[in-house]
C-alpha cells in the first residue's frame, strides 16, 4: 500500500516534470559572439551592439555530392541595445530560435569598448556569470568592427567563428601570435587585478584575418592602454612562457640568417630586501639550430658558432629590453610577471607594495631590470656550408 | 465392508477432495491408506475402475504354468518399455514353475517372484492403493498375484524422449554440447556425470497436488551450507499447486520478492553451468519434464557470467566480462542518456556532434522521448514477433524490421538515424547478456530510464539509477544479498566477478554463499 | 517468501570504514573551497582542512572506543544505564531535530546547484521533493541494504572524483599555490571554523555500534574511515587553488563543480563534465542523507518499538521537505547550514562528553 502510493507520487511528478525539456534542434546555437561600440552616451552610458553568430545545423552536413549547395551554414544577427541583458532579451524576439550560448567559442570585442573604461569588465561580466557559458571561450580584441570579423567568409572553414578558432590554436607555432586567452583567464586577472594582453585581430581582405600583436590592458582601470606589435609580442611570448618551435631572424656579416628555435625557457629572479630595492633578472635560455644561411660560412667552426652566439644573444636581449621598457614607461603594464613572482617568492614584501606596484607609487616602472639571453646552437642543418658541398657531419 | 463398494466410494471422495481442497484429512488418509485386496480381480477391477479404464491402460492376467497361480500385470502403455515387460517380467513369471515346484504358500510364491524370478534390477513392494497408483501413473508395471495383498512395483520405464541436445537458449563456442532434456532422470544422470563426488545428494520432493512431478535438490553435501539447504527444502515443501508444468512455476513460488523485475533464481539449460554451481556450494533444482533447472541462491554478477569465462583464457574470460558489464550499462541507460543529452544537456554534447544532431533531427515532429519510445518499443515488438515464429521466418522478421522499417522510418522523416543507432545499440548490448531473464529484466528498466530522462533529464537517470540500487540492496536470493560480493564486499570473490583470475589463482569457493569447504583448489607445485 | 535471513544484518568492518566518509561527504564540499579561500592565501587552506580532519579523525575514534564499551547495546539501553531513561529520550529526541533540520538543509543545498547547473525552469520544489522520496524510499528499506548501498556508491564517487582531478591536471600551475604559509592566524581560525563543518555527520556512530560485527575493531575502521575524506578534500582543495587559483576560488560559488566544468576529457566524448560529476555527486550526497536520517530513525524506534519504523520515517520526511524550502535566498539557506552545522557539532560533543564523564563518576568504564 505505501509502497503504491510512494511510487504513485513518483509517477505523478514525473509526468508533470519536463520544464527544462527543449529539443536539440530547437536551440539557436551561438558559435561566435562579437561586441562593438555603437555610441557613447555620455558618462558611463553606452549603446551597444551584440552580433551573434547562429550556426545552421541544416547546412553543416552538406553532402559532398551536393556541392555546397549554397546556402550558408550560419547566420549573423545583430541587436543593438543599452546593456548586454537588453540585447539579450532582444535577440530572443529576433531569432526563432532560442539562443543558446553552450557552445559559444569565440568572443570578439572591438578596440573601442576595450578602451572604455568599466565597461570591458562590465561586458565580461555576463559571460562570466552565465551558468550556461564555458570558461574557455576564448576572448580576442578586433582593431576595427568585431562584426566584420565574424562575417569573413574563409574558404577552409565553414563557419567563421570555427576559423578564429583553429586560427588561434596556432599560437604554439607562431611566435609572433599570443596564446589564446580564456574568459577564465580574464577573470582571474580582473579579481587579482594584474595587467594581461589579448590576441589582437586584424581583418585582412573578404576572406581572411590575421593575429597581429597584442592589446595591453592595465590592471589598474581594466581597460586597454596600448598594443604590442608582432616584435614585441614575440619577445613577450619568449619571455614569459616555455616555447617551441618558432625562427629569429638575425643578420650576420650583412647576410640574412634564421635561428630556428626549438626550445626557449624563461626564469624571472628577484631580488628584494625592502621594497625600496628590487632588482629583477629576466633570462631567456633557448636551444635551436641554425635554418637558414645565406652567406657560405662553415659553421663547424666554433669560432663562427661562437661568432653566432653573441649576434644572436645580443640581438635577442635587445628585443626583450625593447619590450620591457615599453611596458615599464609606456603602457606601465606588468605583462611579464614580475608580480606573481614577488607574490609567490616574497609573499611578506609583496604585501607592502601590492597596491603601488602598477598604480600609486608605480613601483614597477621604477624597478631596474636585467636581461640575459642564452643562446645554444645545436646542430647545423644538414649541410654545414650550403653553397659549396663541403664536408658532411 | 465390500472391498468394491470401498472403492466405489473412495474413488468418489478422490474426485470431490480434489475440488474442495483438503477439507477432510481423516477420509483422505484412508484412502491413501488403503490396503490391497487379497483377491486379484478386485484390485484388477478397482485399478480399472479408478482411472475409468482409459485405453492406454493394460491390464491382464496370466497364469504361471504347471501351477495353479493366477497373476495380473498392469501397466501404462507408452510409459513402458513393452519388450522388457515381456522378456523380463512375463517370460519369467510364467515359466517359474517349469523346472521347481512352486512353494505352496502364495507369500512364498510372491517373495520367490521377487527375488528369484524377476530379472529387473528396480523392484519393489506396494502394499496400498496409493503406491500401486502413484507408480503405475509414473511408468512403473505393477504384478498382483491372486490371494496375495501386496503389488511388485517393477521400474521398467521408458518412453519417447528428445535424445540429448545441444542447448538452444545458451549456446557456447567452447565447452561441452550436452543441454538438459525433459527427462528427470536423464537430467540426473548428466548432473551426475558431472560430479563424481561420493557427497552429491539428490534430495526429491513431489511437487503437484494433481499431478504428482519429482522435483530434486541437487547439492554437494559438506561443501553447501546448511542454512541455504534447510531454507530451499523448507520453501519446496510450501508449494501446494496443483501441477508445474515448468521450473518457471516452482521459481515463481519460492522466490524471494514477486515484484522484483530481476529474476532470483537463475535458470539453465546447461549441466556444465549447473556443476559448476552445485560445486560452488549452490543449489540446483530439478524438474521433471523441463530442461530448465534452477539455480539457487543467485546473485546479479551471476546474470552476467557464461561458463565460457572459464573455459577460455583468463585475459579473453577478464575483457569478455567488462564487455558485458558495459553492455549491461548500454542496455540499461543508453537510449535514456541519449534522451537526456539531446534535450536537456546540449552543451555536453561536443559541437561538431550537437550540430548534426540537430541537423539530422531537423523536421523529425517527435519530441527525442517520444521517438525513443517509439523505436525501443518498436524493437521490443521485433524481438517478440521474432521469438515467436519458425525459425526461418524469424529471420526475415529481423530483416523487414530491422533493415526495412529502420531505412524507411528515417527516409520518411520519423526518427532520425542517430536514434536508429542508439536504439539498435541498445538492443544488441542486451543480447550480449548471457541470462535471458535478466536480459528482459533490463529491457523493462530501459522504459523507466527512459521515462526518468524525459522528465529530468541526467537528474531523473540518476535518481532512477538509486532506485534501481535501493531495490538491489533490499533484494535477496534465498537469503543471500543480491548485490553480493559488491556489496556486501568479499574481497576475495573479486577474482571471479568483473576481473576473472587465472585459474590456478581461483582457489576459493566463493565466500557469499559461505560453502563449509571453501578450498576448491591447491596451489599447483 | 521472507522468513528466512540468511546474511544477518549486521555491520561488517569494511561497511562500517565506508559509512564514514559516506555520510561526511555530502553536498557541503561542492562550495567548501570557496568558504576556505576567502579566508586564507594561496593553498594554505590546506592547513585548516587537516587540523580539523585530524581533530575529527581522533574524536571520531574516541567516541567509537567509549561507545564500543557497551557491545550489543542501543544507544538507549547503554545511554540510559549511565543518565537514565528519560535523559536519554531526550537526548534521542534531541537529535532527531537536528537530523531533520541537517537533511533538510542537505536537501535545500542540493536542489539549488540543480537549479543551478541542470535545470533553468524546473522549481526546485520538484527538485527537492523527488529528492526527499527516494530517501523515503531508501531509508523504509532493510539497514543492512543503506550499508550495502554506501559500500556501491562510494566507488563510483571516488573514481568520478579522481577523473576530474586527473583530466584537470594538465591545467595545475605551481604558482598559484604558491606561496605557503602567509595566512595570519586570524585568516585560519576563520578556515577553521568552515573546515569543521565538512567533517560532521560522524555521530551516527552512537546509534550504529550496536549493529557492528566486531566492536573492538570499530575505533580502527571509523579512524581508517575517517582519513578519506581528509584526503579526498584535500586533494579537491590544492587542485582547485592550483587550477584557478585563490582569486577566483574565492569568487566562484561551487568551485569543485567548476571544476569539473573546466575538464576536457580526451578524445571529445563530453565536452562538459560538471553536470555528469554533479549528477554522480548526488550519489556521495545521498548516502549521507539516508545514513543520517536512519540513525535517527533508529534512534526513536529504539523509543517507540520497531514496528514503528515506517510511520516515523513518514512522519519525518514531509517535515524535511518544508524545512528545506523555507528559507528563500541563498544567504539565508547557507545560513541556516551554518546554524545546523554548529549546532549538530556542539549537541554531538556535548552529549558525548556527559556520557563519558558521567559514566567515569560512576566507574563503568
């Protein structure tokens, strides 16, 4: 009897459950999402547009017989609008479909609310919040109209947020691009109030962009301070991460020449007694092969390796010096970590100054930093002298 | 009172006992009591009487010759083997008297006969109407000599029987091809060559209020332990039915819980599977008429073992089984983890996947619940329409339905073919379950899954999932956890459950049934 | 069919191992990180999580040690010998509230990360009720079957855990351990405190020695018990910090869920994890819900005879259930945990200690 009237209640909420229930094909699946300034509306008052990229199931799995067909397997809306929420609601009305930001990838946010002040952290803010949306979506800064970048038309990829995607995974070969950085990522910066950059992205012509360089955004007001150009973000990239893979190019007796890097490995050291001396040591230790050589040098020689070395270390320690002053006067953004360092190393020091480091008293643009490069040459190619067939290793 | 009207009168009380239950235990024992006559033509008369002299009855008298003896043989035509009857039983009777002179005393003819003359090794002596009936309606000739109330129950059994078989519902690639048949005693025979143990008990029960059938217990005495034996003979004897046409009728009855979906008792048509029990310190039970026997206490894990395990390699016997565990768990909850992903969970699915999905369920006009349901229960209508028919229109059933009506339900639009595959994956994986009933067992708990799923989605799969587990836990075989060994653990039936240790390394008996003589094995030097 | 009870129902060791972190782990541990973070730096919060294991670790084994002194007693015949009868009711009765109010406090926490990560309409109302059912339905079952059952789930919750530890692995960074030791004292008595709310729920003890095989062995197996879930959060706590870091730890509401949610599990089978670990995690969840309820079930049959069991159990439930959706918003459920925690801790030590005491006066131990 109980057990009857247990099960009864059972069935009975069963059968009045389902609120959640929508069907896979009823959901408007948003890939790609893109954020640009339409006006300022004064002081902290902005009008925004959300684009949204909504991918067409029904024209993804085109036949190969069918030759395309034609149809595009993605849509682009756009709803403009005061705040995010706003827009959200609109976007409802406007598609058929219910949005739904589970797969959401890329998140492309023009140059212009980056430089807003609150409002970057503001537009992020939803899309750290939102239960539905991943932490790794990825976060990319457009130089012009995010819009556009979500309307090339790649030939490669059927969807262009896909594209951006595949695009920026590579980052581990290229050295001159930023890793992806995730809306996890940001999140993290934005609470412990550190500087960080995001890939930057450039539409090129109709069907294609580029990563170029990098947007600095400070950890003092959130918002974007400067960029780095690909020089410079290939110095960051050396020295704030393990590398693989990647050239440096360099010239030698007037002949152009390329250092392929295998393996590059950064420390920071610090040295602090009291707040007021802090002495950074930045090194870059790499290990890699000569690709490239336009001259007719024998490289078995270890007088010419040796010769190599010191262009190659001096060339790179110059980058990196490039890089750190910019950052140290210019933009005033602590991108290499010296930061977390002192956090991790001198926790008792790091208390003192945590709040003059990058604002107050600046601390940081203030801080005497040495570089030093490293530089291995490992093996030569295959042939030591390419133009006349000399002896073979 | 006149031996006849006693049994005019008996055979009426027999009739109306058998309508009105035992209402009248004093008159029934006398009739069961009932001693023979001392005149021959009134237990012939009484015998015919009692079965209304149907036409397979044969009753005759002859004399011996050379002496005035007259005796009567009655037997059922079919249930013996006539030749032996003739050869071994008339032949002998007739000519007792051609070379000796008969002893005087009809008690010492009837003890000449049963010693001296009738050449069968199974003989005995009846003395009521009760044993003479009962073994007459079981195959056995009964010899009445005038002027002597007692009956020679001579055992010359034999009727048309299917000769040893290969089992249909349990095939093996390796292992022995002799399956059970419907007859008891060849059963027996079979159990019996199997074990040649000195301990092998068969302890019988007669099961049938009507139809009296043997029934019996087959156990290995010192490795069982006696509370499962006291319990199984205990539940055996509170059957009161009138007939069990099949094993699945004493299953039902002495099973532990009758609103469980999962089957208590394991059946088997194997007597390989069935040694292998009775040496673990189970219980088998044996039916006549039935190949089937019944194998007590069961657990889950049992469900998905094949005797096959053993007879292959260790490493075939270990992957075979985490084969059918995972076939277990697709049998169970695929088609409900597909529903619960495709419309509640889409984010779970990767992009690529959710995306033609979505493109292939475009235009389907079902919900995914109400396409599942559709598709499982159209499987569940091929399974049966199949099992029912010929054999070689069985197979076409499987092609039209399978082939045909799949095709042409995703060509029209109805489902789409990625339910076609989770459906179809779903019905193979409880085919690879090696126990039938469990196997149907789990096609049932696929519609509550599913319909948990279509509710909550993966919430509703899990709370389904712990009801399932509640029921396990409370469930008991003979007394036995259901859920043993996982739960409770012993570690050491471990080698023999997902895992199936080497050979040599299985040494134990299995510790859940808590055998009195748990080593089953040394150590090889 | 039922006359015949082959396999008594009685605790064996490892049973009694498992209930322990079966019914210490519960919904607590998917936002316990978050508590820990906000107060202390960096991974330290370990610290707090130890101390305060170990310190339930021994008395966890103390208690099992007085207890076990009184083999084959419920704990209204040993509790009554040493303060009286009527003492004792009250104490059983006494803890029957706090049964109530834990469950459902249980059950209130798990419906809203439902809410939160599996259903966006569905009222948690429902959530909850479907809940509270199959706890009805669990606990009405045999004792013996809530052990059984632990003993299943407690794997499945452990290697689902150690899956979502070893596929986030790969995005663990040193740093954001680092650095060790920085927290005032002041930061880790406040750990403390949040820490010692994740190891309550051991006083079912009281009420299960009685059921256990082997008594004497008890203190060893609840001890051995008791150091898995010291472990399990530990592990859940430095993984966490060193996969987000103490920053966002301290920001994120359920962290152990976001957890999972970052994990990519190789070859793209599921993209997300957390509603598959979320879902698993009901199981550790409801284990410690049946375990606790039936040691108070326990408690106040051992009062009111044990024909009673059902209709107690009846009577129980539907006043979990209001309870647990009483409170509106989610600073008010967390607060009320709060309340339920401290107290169940204080009742539990209080009343041990006057047994201890009282039975040490008058020298029965």
């Amino acid at each position: 009897m109980k057990r009857t009237a247990l099960s009864l209640c059972i069935i009975v909420a069963l059968l009045t459950g389902c609120w959640d229930v929508i069907d896979i094909e009823d959901r408007g699946y948003i890939i790609g999402t893109a954020i640009d300034l339409k006006e300022r509306k004064g002081e902290g008052a902005y009008s925004l547009a959300l684009t949204n990229q909504f991918v067409i199931p029904g024209n993804m799995t085109s036949a190969p017989g069918e030759g395309g067909g034609g149809s595009k397997p993605f849509t682009n809306i756009t709803v403009d609008g005061e705040s995010l929420m706003i827009i959200n609601r609109k976007m409802g009305a406007e598609s058929s479909r219910l949005p739904f930001y589970g797969h959401l990838k890329m998140l492309v946010v023009s140059e212009d609310i980056a430089k807003e002040k609150d409002l970057f952290a503001g537009v992020l803010d939803l899309f750290i919040r939102m239960q539905e949306m991943r932490r790794d979506i990825k976060l990319i800064i457009a130089e012009e109209e995010a819009k556009d970048v979500l309307s090339v038309e790649p030939d490669i990829e059927k969807i262009p947020a896909l594209y951006l995607d595949a695009l920026s995974e590579n980052s581990s070969k290229t050295m001159s691009m930023l890793a992806p950085v995730t809306v996890g990522d940001v999140h993290g910066f934005l609470l412990n109030h550190h500087s960080y950059a995001l890939p930057m992205l450039k539409k090129k012509v109709d069907k294609l962009v580029q990563y170029e360089g990098a947007a600095v955004f400070s950890g003092k007001g959130n918002k974007l301070v400067g960029s780095l150009n690909d020089q410079e973000t290939k110095s960051l990239n050396l020295v704030t991460k393990p590398f693989k893979g990647g050239t440096i190019e360099f010239e030698m007796d007037g002949h152009p020449s390329v250092y392929e890097l295998e393996f590059s490995k950064p420390d920071i050291k610090v040295k602090t007694k009291d707040p007021q001396s802090i002495s950074v040591e930045v090194s870059v230790t790499t290990e890699g092969s000569m690709a490239e050589m336009f001259g007719s040098k024998s490289l078995i020689n270890e007088k010419e390796i040796s010769k190599i070395r010191t262009i190659l270390t001096k060339k790179l320690e110059d980058q990196i010096n490039a890089l750190i002053n910019k950052l140290q006067h210019e933009l005033n953004a602590d991108l290499i970590g010296v930061n977390s360092v002192l956090e991790q190393k001198h926790p008792d020091i790091w208390k003192q100054i945590k709040d003059d480091w990058e604002q107050g008293e600046d601390l940081f643009s203030q801080v005497d930093i040495k570089v030093k490069a490293t530089a291995h040459i490992q093996s030569v190619g295959a042939s030591d002298r390419a133009s006349d067939g000399g002896g073979k290793e | 009172m006149n031996f006849k009207s006693l049994i005019g009168r008996m055979k009426k009380m027999n009739q109306q006992q058998n309508q009105k239950q035992t209402q009248n235990q004093g008159e029934n024992q006398t009739f069961n009591q009932l001693e023979l006559s001392d005149v021959l033509d009134d237990n012939m008369t009484a015998i015919k009487q009692f079965m209304e002299n149907p036409r397979d009855l044969v009753a005759r008298t002859f004399q011996i010759r050379n002496a005035n003896v007259t005796c009567g043989i009655i037997y059922i035509d079919g249930l013996v083997n006539g030749e032996l009857v003739n050869n071994d039983v008339i032949k002998p009777v007739q000519t007792a008297a051609a070379h000796d002179k008969l002893p005087d005393a009809t008690m010492a003819v009837f003890d000449m006969l049963f010693q001296d003359i009738i050449a069968t090794g199974d003989v005995k002596k009846g003395k009521t109407m009760d044993d003479v009936m009962n073994a007459l309606l079981s195959g056995t000739t009964i010899l009445l000599l005038d002027g002597m109330n007692q009956a020679l129950l001579i055992d010359l059994k034999k009727w048309e029987q299917r000769s040893v078989g290969e089992p249909v519902s349990e095939t093996v690639i390796r292992g022995p091809r002799d399956g059970f048949v419907e007859n008891l005693q060849t059963n027996l025979t079979q159990v019996r060559r199997y074990i040649r143990d000195v301990n092998l008990r068969f302890d019988t029960h007669q099961i049938g209020r009507r139809s009296k059938k043997d029934l019996v217990v087959a156990y290995v005495d010192g490795i069982i332990h006696p509370d499962i034996l006291k319990e199984v003979n205990r539940r055996l004897k509170t059957i009161d039915m009138d007939d069990a046409p099949e094993s699945g009728f004493i299953e039902q009855w002495i099973e532990d819980s009758f609103l469980s979906p999962f089957p208590q008792v394991i059946n088997t048509e194997r007597p390989d599977k069935a040694a292998t029990a009775i040496m673990q310190g189970k219980v088998v039970i044996l039916l006549d008429g039935t190949p089937f026997v019944l194998i007590m206490p069961a657990t889950l894990d049992n469900a998905l073992q094949s005797p096959e395990d053993y007879y292959e390699r260790w490493t075939i016997g270990t992957l075979v089984r985490m084969l059918r565990y995972t076939a277990a768990f697709i049998a169970v909850f695929l088609p409900a983890l597909y529903i619960a992903l495709v419309t509640f969970h889409q984010e779970m699915i990767p992009s690529n996947l959710a995306f033609s999905i979505a493109a292939t369920r475009e235009g389907v006009p079902f919900p995914a619940f109400i396409e599942a349901l559709l598709m499982v229960g159209t499987m569940e209508l091929l399974r049966e329409a199949g099992a029912r028919l010929p054999r070689t229109i069985g197979q076409t059933i499987g092609i039209v339905g399978g082939l045909v009506i799949g095709d042409a339900a995703v060509q029209a639009g109805i489902v789409s073919p990625i339910m076609v595959i989770v459906v179809a994956l779903n019905a193979i994986a409880s085919f690879a379950i090696p126990t039938y009933s469990v196997s149907i067992a789990f096609r049932i708990l696929v519609f509550g899954m599913m319909i948990a799923a279509g509710a909550f989605g993966l919430y509703g799969i899990i709370l389904g999932y712990i009801v399932i587990n509640i029921h396990l836990t409370n469930l008991k075989s003979v007394g036995v956890p259901y859920t043993a060994p996982f739960a409770p653990t012993f570690l050491k039936d471990f080698k023999d459950l997902v895992f199936r240790a080497p050979v040599p390394l299985m040494q134990k008996r299995p510790e859940y049934v808590k055998p009195q003589d748990d080593q089953s094995a040394n150590k090889g030097d | 069919m039922k006359h015949f009870e082959y396999a008594d129902e009685k605790i064996t060791d490892k049973e009694l191992m498992i209930a322990m972190p079966s019914v210490v782990i519960g919904v607590g541990i998917l936002s316990m990180p978050k508590k820990i973070a906000t107060e202390t730096e960096a991974a330290d919060g370990w610290i707090p999580l130890v101390v305060a294991g170990l310190l339930f670790l021994f008395m966890s084994w103390g208690f099992a040690k007085f207890v076990a002194q009184f083999p084959n007693q419920s704990f209204l015949e040993y509790s009554s010998r040493i303060i009286g009868r009527r003492a004792s009711i009250l104490i059983i009765i006494g803890y029957a509230i706090l049964v109530v109010l834990g469950i459902a406090s249980q059950v209130r926490g798990l419906a809203d990360v439902a809410k939160e990560y599996l259903f966006d309409q569905t009222p948690i109302e429902v959530v909850g009720l479907l809940y509270v059912l199959l706890v009805i339905y669990a606990v009405c079952g045999s004792r013996a079957a809530l052990f059984r059952m632990s003993m299943l789930f407690f794997p499945i919750v452990i290697s689902i855990t150690l899956i979502v530890l070893a596929f986030s692995m790969k995005e663990f960074e040193l740093g954001n351990v680092m650095p060790a030791f920085t927290t005032d004292t002041k930061g880790y008595f406040e750990a403390m405190k949040s820490s010692i709310r994740s190891y309550i729920g051991f006083g079912i003890i009281l009420f299960y020695m009685v059921l256990v095989k082997r008594p004497a062995k008890a203190p060893k197996m609840v001890a051995i018990g008791m150091v898995i879930p010291i472990v399990v959060y530990i592990l859940l706590y430095v993984v966490i910090i060193g996969i987000f870091g103490n920053a966002i730890t301290s920001n994120l509401i359920y962290p152990t869920v976001e957890l999972a949610k970052n994990v990519s599990i190789p070859g793209e089978f599921l993209e997300r994890f957390e509603s598959i670990f979320f879902v698993i995690w009901i199981m550790a969840t409801f284990t410690s819900s049946i375990l606790f309820l039936d040691a108070g079930v326990y408690g106040l049959t051992s009062i009111l005879g044990n024909n009673r069991k059902i209709p107690i159990v009846l009577i129980l439930s539907p006043l979990i259930y209001f309870v647990s959706m009483v409170p509106e918003e989610l600073q008010y459920v967390q607060l009320f945990g709060m309340v339920w925690g401290y107290s169940l801790l204080i009742y539990t030590l209080s009343v041990v200690s006057i047994l201890m005491i009282v039975a040490k006066i008058r020298g029965m131990i």
